[in-house]
C-alpha cells in the first residue's frame, strides 16, 4: 500500500484539484489569458516554473522555443551532455597536453578517474580540470563543460553554441507533459525533473511540449498542438539539410556561423528559424514518443498521424512510444475503473470533469475516440502498423486496465507492446513532484530507458527486455 504521507498528500491535492475543476466547469470564461486560439500552455499560480539554462551546469543544458507565432505552443530543449564527443580527445596521446604525466598514457578514464589539465580537443575548446573534487563537476566523460561555447571572450555568458565538427548525433524524444488536459506545462519543475532524468538516462534530446490547454481550447487543439511539434521537427532537419547543400555548391565550409554570439545558417531559405541545437545534435530518423497521463493520449495520437503521414514526415522517423499511465476511460467500466474508482490523486469523478472541459459539449462521450482507445469507429491506421509501444501502468490506478487491453490489442497484431506494472504505485508515481525522488520513479524511468534503447541503438538491438 501507498504510504502515508502518500495518503495525506492525495487528500489535499484531490481537494485543491476538484476545487480548480469544478471553477473551470462552472466558469469557463473565468481564466484571463485565454486569448482566443492563441491560448495558454501553463497556469503559473497553480505550479512552480523552472527557468530555462542553457549550459550543462547539472549534465543537460535547456532552452525554451516558441515555435509557432500565432499560438502560444511551445518546446523546452533538454540536451545532455554526451552530445559533447569527448571521445577524441580522451584518446590522444598525453604527451599533447600540457603538464600532463607520460606514465598515465595508458590510463582509461571513466566518471571517478582523475582530473587531467588543459585537454585541448580537435574542435577548437579548451577544457580546464580542477583537482579540487568540491568544485568541480563532472560528468561522464571525465571531463568538465566549461568553456564548451559558455562564454564569449568577453566573459559574458551567452548560453551553449555548439563549435566545431566533433559531435554526437542524438535520437530525437517528444514528450508530452500530464495534468487532465487542464493543467500542468512543459516548463514546471516536475517536468523540468522528469526530463532531465529521462534525457540522461536514454541518451537522447527531449522536447518537452507545451500544447494548449482546456477550456480556453478545447479537442482537438492539443492534439493538433503535438502534431504540429513534429512537423516543426521535421522542418528543422529538412532546413538544416538544405543549408548544408547550399554550402556545399558555394564551395564548402561550415555552413553554421557564429556572428555577435548568435548562430544562424549561412545562404539559406528559412535561416532565422534554424534551430542550432537540432541542427547539430538531432538524429530525427530516430525519435521517440513519450507521453504521461494526458500525455499518453496525445502521444498516442501523434504516433497514428505519424503512422498515416509516411514519407511526408520525412527524415523524421517515429521508432517507438511509451504510454505512461495514459488516460483511457470508456462508457462500459473495467474491473479497476469499478473496485478503484476512489483511488490517489485522480479519481474517476475528477478525470469525468477534465473530460467535460476537454471535449466540446455537443462532442462529450466517455467513448469518444480521443478517450477510449478500444471504440471499433476509432480512426486511423490498423494497429498492425503502430511503432512498439511500452505501457507503464500502476497498482493502484484505476486506468490500469483499459491500458493493459490497449496493449494486449496492439500484441494480437504482432506489435511489440510490453506492459511494465508497478507494485504499490499511484497514478503518476513517476512524474509528480511529491513522487519524483522516490526508488520507484527513479526505476520506473531506467527501465524505460532500456525498452528505448532497443530501438534507438545505432548498433542493433543488443539491449534485451
């Protein structure tokens, strides 16, 4: 069972959230900043918000994107720091750098090994080791992320540039935040967390979406907001390739500059909106859908659009999916919808409100396509042709089992479709903030980690589940 502090914390967050739901219910024109279709992607008086930093001070530097001018959709950037390619400069002879003991020549580094000085790597950056274990930060590659593009000759910080050549290439992670479609952002600090342990852990860039919520915008707005996300990725690759073509037939030469501390990309069409980061680091033939709660659905929906599109997508390729705890309901009850319908933090009465502010209410019905997966008039391609899709579901939620039916629906067509249940577990014990810190979340996000890396591997599938 749950502790208790478990216990009393679901207490208050169910009252403060049936409060804020039957407000919106009663009221709907009540939230200021709605702003017609332009709408909202977070409620700040509800949650902290975690400011974005753009260098690898923890391991994984952010930066926040407004992607489309007529919206208010965004992305936040979560970009580890082993898209830093170290690997060389490890590898060198020690006789280059400057102080450095010869008999350590054949000493292989790994995260507690000791601090060289001075390491001068081939794309131009100086990378300064302190002995001194209380200051200094490592990371994995034994070395520290000052100086990589963090500050101009000036010394004033200007945030992580990426310079040179010697980089990694990075799958490509969206993932869409939870909260009933009525709360929750991309930028609190929950979210912040989750990210940056889930971009660790999986290796990969995470885009973390801020859709519009209800009911300033109401179905299929962010939906549509997820898709929208994916086109925006596809367009940045297509750009970045464009821009590296155009350089090639003038002649060669990097085809990113650094001008004034800012980057854009030389002689070519659409270069403001060039996103050097992805440019840079993002492998979009591999990418990877994420989504938790609410999340799950839009994920999901990404995912059949993504499935329907094809080759338009292209370069971008959705390789897997993974469904945390989505929120499936449906008219015809479940075992778990009857015995837990009163469970920890979402009962089945609140989710049945979201509902109500999600869906128009003409369009309201708990078989709806966007909340009930296993409707027979559903839409969209055959199950057979859906990326693999890891479920994680918990003990003690009562959208445990529609999402296990979903799953088994999607293992009848031959699509690998594991179920990943945790004892004790609440509905989004991995990524709510009083639960973020425990064992089970930190176990939760490695073992998605290693299903993902199953299909993002550019060496095969040589991670077994």
């Amino acid at each position: 069972m749950p502790s208790i502090g478990v216990k009393l914390y679901s207490v208050f967050f169910k009252f403060m959230l049936k409060h804020r739901l039957q407000g919106r219910l009663q009221n709907p024109d009540s939230d200021v900043g709605g702003g017609g279709s332009f709408g909202v992607t977070s409620r700040p008086e509800e949650e902290t918000v975690a400011a974005a930093n753009p260098s690898f001070t923890d391991g994984v530097a952010t930066k926040d994107i407004h992607i489309d001018p007529l919206t208010s959709v965004s992305v936040r950037i979560f970009l580890p720091d082993t898209c830093l390619n170290f690997s060389e400069t490890l590898n060198k002879p020690l006789s280059r750098v400057a102080g450095s003991d010869p008999n350590l020549s054949a000493h292989r580094r790994n995260s507690y090994g000791p601090a060289i000085n001075n390491v001068s790597s081939s794309n131009g950056v100086t990378v300064k080791h302190a002995h001194n274990q209380d200051n200094y930060r490592r990371n994995s590659y034994g070395c520290s992320s000052d100086g990589v593009g963090l500050k101009s000759e000036s010394g004033i910080y200007r945030g992580y540039n990426p310079m040179g050549s010697n980089f990694r290439k990075l799958p490509v992670m969206l993932q869409f935040h939870g909260g009933g479609f009525v709360s929750g952002s991309n930028d609190s600090e929950s979210n912040d967390f989750f990210c940056r342990r889930i971009a660790k852990l999986c290796d990969v860039i995470v885009l973390a979406v801020g859709y519009r919520l209800a009911p300033e915008n109401k179905y299929p707005v962010a939906y549509d907001d997820g898709l929208k996300v994916l086109h925006w990725l596809a367009k940045q690759s297509n750009l970045a390739e464009c821009s590296k073509s155009l350089g090639s037939m003038r002649g060669g030469g990097a085809d990113l500059r650094k001008s004034d501390g800012q980057w854009h990309v030389a002689d070519a069409f659409g270069a403001s909106m060039v996103e050097p980061w992805l440019a840079v680091h993002g492998d979009p033939s591999r990418c990877v859908l994420l989504g938790a709660s609410c999340g799950g659905n839009i994920a999901d929906y990404v995912a059949r659009k993504a499935v329907e599109a094809g080759k338009l997508l292209d370069p971008v390729k959705v390789v897997a999916q993974v469904l945390m705890y989505p929120y499936f309901i449906g008219s015809v009850p479940t075992h778990s919808e009857i015995k837990l319908s009163n469970s920890y933090f979402y009962d089945k009465a609140m989710c049945i409100l979201s509902w109500k502010l999600f869906l128009s209410e003409e369009e309201f019905n708990l078989d709806h396509p966007a909340a009930n997966p296993l409707v027979a008039d559903r839409g969209g391609p055959p199950l057979k042709q859906m990326p693999p899709t890891l479920t994680v579901v918990a003990e003690h939620d009562w959208m445990r089992d529609r999402a296990i039916a979903y799953s088994e629906e999607l293992r009848k067509v031959n699509v690998d479709a594991p179920v990943l249940e945790y004892k004790d577990q609440v509905h989004e014990f991995a990524t709510l903030d009083m639960l973020l810190k425990t064992p089970q979340a930190q176990a939760c996000a490695e073992d998605i980690a290693i299903w993902v890396k199953k299909y993002i591997s550019l060496r095969g599938h040589e991670f077994s589940y």
